[in-house]
C-alpha cells in the first residue's frame, strides 16, 4: 500500500470510510430531529440510536484517516468504536423490554458482559494475527459469546419477556433487532475469517467490516424509528 495524504479516488476501501461517515452523521442528525416525534419511552431509544451513529461517525472520520496515511486496518479505533458503540445497542434492546415490563438488571448485565467478552476476544486475535493458534482460540470465544447473546434473546429471559408483555409496536422492534444481532452481527465474524483465515487481505476485511457496521448501526437505529414512531407505539402496554 502506498502513503497518501489525501484520499485517493481510486482506493475503494478508502471511499467506502469517506462515505460511511457521511451516512453515520446523516443518521445521526435524522434520528435526533425524529426525536420529537416519538412518545415517551420511545424518546429515549431513539437517543440512544443517534449517540451510535454519532460515536461511529466520528471514529470513521479518524479510521479514514489511518486507512489513508498508512494503508493499515485501523483496528484500534474500529475495536475502540465498538466497545462504545456495542454496549449502547444492549441498552436499546434493554430499553424495548423496560419499556414494557419490569426486567431484572441483572439481564442486562449479562448480555453487556458477553458483548465486552466478544470484543475483547476479538480485538486481542486481531492485535495478535500473526499467531495463528490464538487468532483461532480468539475467535472461539468470541463466537462463543455472540451465540449465548443470541440464544437469550431467542430463548432466554429477554424472549419470554417479550412475548408476554410486549404492545404491537415494541414485539416488531424486538423481533427486528434480534434479526439484526443474529443475520447482520454474523457479517463481522464472516470478516474476521475470511480476512485473517481466508484471503489474508487487509482490503477485503475492511470492506466487509464498513459494510457490516453501516448495515447495524443504521438499519438498527431504523427499526428502533418505525417502532417508535408507529402509531401503536402511542398504545398502552398490556397489563400482566
Ligand atoms: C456497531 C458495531 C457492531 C454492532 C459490532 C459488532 C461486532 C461483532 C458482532 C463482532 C463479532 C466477532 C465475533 C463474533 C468473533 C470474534 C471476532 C469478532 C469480534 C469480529
């Protein structure tokens, strides 16, 4: 890869940095504004949709600028974007259910410590991918902690609360979200082994990475908008 100081047309990876910040500010801005529309609990959740975007969008501006300077994977600041970014979309997904019913915290806690787990496995088989053994036993784990964070909000206490207390609006945002972490999270270990197992190539896995994180910060904080600002969001929970 050759120094550059200036983004270079040509550099498709660079310009997919370029205009994914772009979209991350825009989401940010449209979630903001979208605010006032929202009821009550709602209000929140979208708040916390733009603090996403905003965070990513200020991480892809300095990820850009890495990519293009040096012609590395800006991994320090992707991993840096997600441990902020990851845990406030736990709080989302807590927020759906506390809006509905009274959830133990302690849920909350444990989807929150199984996010930190994947991310830190992650980030350490990245810093270290000359390693291949621990490039593996990184990914295990990492793996590990994605599917218990799937399968409780497919089975476990999350689901059920759901399912008994959840109003029209909050039941689509749920099932929604549950799509995204299950479908669209997998895109980022797909990255991860096709990047460093697979082809090797620094482009290709900060192509995949980019895509993945414009599919889940801003398709997120849009399912978390059409439920918020349905007209059965206005609804009364069901009384239990
Ligand atoms: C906005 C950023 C998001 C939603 C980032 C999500 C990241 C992941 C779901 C990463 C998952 C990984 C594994 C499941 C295995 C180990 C490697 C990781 C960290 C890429």
């Amino acid at each position: 890869m050759s120094k550059e100081l200036l983004l270079n047309p040509t550099d498709y990876v660079g310009v997919s940095f370029w205009i994914i910040s772009a979209a991350m500010v825009a989401a940010t801005f449209f979630f903001w504004v979208e605010r006032d529309r929202a009821e009550g609990k709602w209000k929140t959740s979208l708040t916390v949709a733009a603090l996403v975007t905003g965070i990513a969008a200020i991480h892809y501006f300095y990820m850009r600028e890495v990519w293009v300077i040096t012609g590395d994977s800006p991994t320090v600041f992707r991993y840096v974007d997600w441990i902020l970014t990851v845990p406030l979309q736990i709080i989302e997904f807590y927020l759906i259910l506390a809006a509905i019913a009274v959830v133990a915290a302690s849920l909350f806690w444990r989807l929150l410590i199984a996010s930190v787990v994947m991310l830190v496995a992650g980030y350490l088989g990245e810093v270290n991918a000359a390693n291949a053994n621990f490039l593996w036993i990184a990914f295990i784990i990492g793996v590990a902690a994605w599917l218990y964070i799937i399968y409780e909000v497919f089975a476990g206490e999350a689901s059920k609360i759901n399912a008994d207390k959840g109003t029209p609006g909050s039941q689509r945002a749920f099932h929604a979200l549950r799509v995204i972490v299950t479908v669209g999270w997998a895109i980022y270990p797909l990255g991860y082994l096709y990047g460093y197992m697979g082809s090797g190539d620094v482009q290709a896995l900060n192509i995949i990475y980019n895509l993945a994180d414009f599919v889940n910060k801003i398709a997120f904080g849009v399912v978390i908008w059409v439920a918020a600002t349905s007209d059965d969001a206005k609804a009364k929970p069901k009384k239990s």
